[in-house]
C-alpha cells in the first residue's frame, strides 16, 4: 500500500517537473522568437540601407543626365558659332570641315566623360546592394540555431523526477514507520 508521504511527494515532484518542462519550452519559444525578431531587423535594416542606395543613384543619374542636357545646349551654341563664323568668313574645304569635327569631338568626349562616371557611380551603387544583401544573407545564415529539447527527454524528465521524490518518500515512509529501538 502507498504512503500519503510518498503519494504527497511523488505529486509534488510531478507538478515540479511539468513546471520545469513548461518554463524550459517557454524559454526556448522566447529565444525563438529573439532569434526570429533579430533576423527581421536585419532584413529590415538591409532594405533602408538598400534604398537610400536606391535613392543615391537616383540622384547620379538626374546629375549626369543634367550634365548631359548642358554639354548637348554648349554643344549647339559652339556648332552654330563655328557655322556663323564660317559662313562669315567665307572659308570652306577640308579645314573648315576640321573645325567642325573638333568641335563635335569635344562635345561627345565631355558626354563620354559624364556617362563613363555615371556607370563607374552606378557599379558601384550596385555592388554595395549586393554586399548589403549577401551580408545578411551569411548573418541570417550564420545565426546559432536555438537548440531545442526534445519531447522525448522532457517526458523522461518529469518521470525520473517523478519517481526518484516515489522512491525518496517511500525511503522516507519506511525509516519513520521503522520500530525504534
């Protein structure tokens, strides 16, 4: 037959234990949950950083297309001067065709210059999108996995607890119902 003192502690441990499984599940779901929070941060984090990068190249690509619309009116008022002081002149042949050339040459190597510093601003723009997202990508990756206890051995635990505070408070019955000597 079962002792009160034995049922009393072996019911006591089994509550413990429960408790002890429940708190121990809780903490693994709030690290879970901080694991999963921090990693939305990043993400987070990498698309504000991603469009300000956006915006940046945005604003290169208004500034050089800006430059473009100057160097193309600079250019016309020069080709139509060069054209008027040729017809004034009076002038004509493979010099004043020179003249011409020249003049068209500096115009496309200024409009060279502002796209070939567009496209180098641009690549690298995009390289650090890129960086931005490999980053988190490897931090997200990179992150310790919550380690979890299984069912298995949280049910083992309850059980042994469970029945070592049985076999304590029957040890415990016996040595008070012992006779005295």
């Amino acid at each position: 037959m079962c002792e009160p003192v034995s049922i009393t502690m072996a019911a006591v441990a089994l509550v413990g234990g429960l408790s002890s499984a429940h708190d121990q599940a809780k903490a693994e779901g709030q690290a879970e949950d901080a694991k999963r929070k921090s990693q939305i941060e990043m993400v987070r984090q990498m698309n504000m950083a991603n469009a300000d990068l956006t915006l940046e190249n945005r604003d290169k690509w208004e500034q050089a297309n800006q430059e473009l619309t100057e160097i193309n009116l600079k250019s016309l008022k020069n080709r139509g001067m060069v054209t008027a002081a040729i017809g004034e002149s009076g002038l004509s042949g493979n010099s004043m065709d020179r003249i011409q050339r020249v003049t068209q040459a500096e115009t496309e190597r200024e409009k060279d210059s502002v796209v070939t510093n567009y496209q180098r601003d641009y690549q690298a723009i995009f390289a650090n999108q890129v960086g931005n997202v490999e980053n988190t990508k490897s931090a997200i990756r990179g992150a310790a996995p919550v380690i979890k206890t299984s069912n298995l051995s949280k049910a083992l635990g309850v059980a042994s607890s469970t029945a070592g505070a049985a076999a304590s408070g029957y040890s415990l019955s016996q040595s008070l119902n012992a006779p005295k000597k």
